[in-house]
C-alpha cells in the first residue's frame, strides 16, 4: 500500500451517510404524516360493519411515522459525519443520467415518446459514450421507428404522441 502522500486526491465528499439518512428520514415522516392525515379523513375508526377504509392505513402511516423518528434519533446520537454517501465525481456521473431522463419525461409532452426516445438515445450515445454523431444519429433513428412499428403498428398500443406523428397521420 502507498504511502497516504502518493494516494490519488478522493474528491470531496457532497453528502455524508448521517446527513441522508437525516433527510430521508425526514421526509419518510412527512409522507407518514400526510398519509395518516389522510387515513384520519377519512375515517379510521371502527363502524358496525368492521373498520373504516382508513382504519389499516393510517396504522401503517403510524409505523412509519416512528420508524421515521427511531432513524432520526439514532443518527441524531451518533454524533459526526461518518463516511462519504457520494463524492463530487460521482454525484457528476449520476447526474449525467439524471438531468437527461428529466429533460426526456418534459419532452414527452410536446414531442412524444419516439422524438423524445430519439433524441435521448442521441444524447446520450454522444455525451456518455462518445460515439460518433453519425452512428448515434442512426441507431437512435432505427430504435425509435423500431419502437413505433413494435407499439403503434403491431400491438396497436396507444403512446404518447407528438407533431411529427401527427404528419404522418398517427
């Protein structure tokens, strides 16, 4: 093992563990309290028939209302950061993926799903794989008009749509 001077730089880390346990715990609790707010609504009680509709879930809500607080208190008393839960580096690598699976379910709306298929795949081929724009171009085209023919022509599944589509008369 090399000596600490000559270990590779780690990028600093982003997020520790204790800090995303903290928050996803947080908001497992505020989930717990809207659903048991939800389940109290509309009724969670007992009737003459047996129990309400809310009766089983708003229980369920209160288990994870204190399986929310038992994490909060249990990194509360730890006490320090603790090891790294993501590093520069790989927060920029997840957020690759991230921003453009976004950017797709926006463009969905307006283009449909093979345009916004298409230029995802066109995307990502260049940005990630870095592939050439030529064989990106034309893999994401086979895909996307392999996708239409599979949903719109053989199943006759109904997908989302958009203007290009609407030339072609689908």
């Amino acid at each position: 093992m090399p000596p600490e001077e000559q270990k590779p730089a780690e990028s600093p880390a982003v997020a520790s563990n204790r800090s995303v346990d903290i928050a996803v715990s947080v908001l497992l609790l505020a989930l717990a309290g809207l659903l048991a707010f939800d389940n109290w609504r509309t009724g969670m009680s007992w009737d003459s028939t047996g129990p309400q509709a809310g009766y089983f879930p708003f229980y369920l809500s209160m288990i994870l209302a204190g399986a929310s607080l038992w994490g909060i208190v249990k990194e509360w008393i730890v006490r320090g950061e603790g090891e790294a839960f993501v590093r520069r580096d790989q927060l920029s690598r997840v957020l690759q993926v991230l921003v453009p699976t976004i950017a797709f379910c926006v463009l969905m709306e307006w283009f449909g799903l093979y345009v916004a298929s298409f230029l995802l795949i066109t995307g990502f081929m260049i940005a990630v794989g870095r592939i050439a724009v030529w064989k990106s171009v034309l893999t994401a085209a086979i895909f996307s008009i392999a996708m239409f023919v599979t949903f719109e022509i053989a199943f006759d599944v109904i997908m989302p749509k958009g203007p290009v589509e609407h030339l072609f008369g689908y």
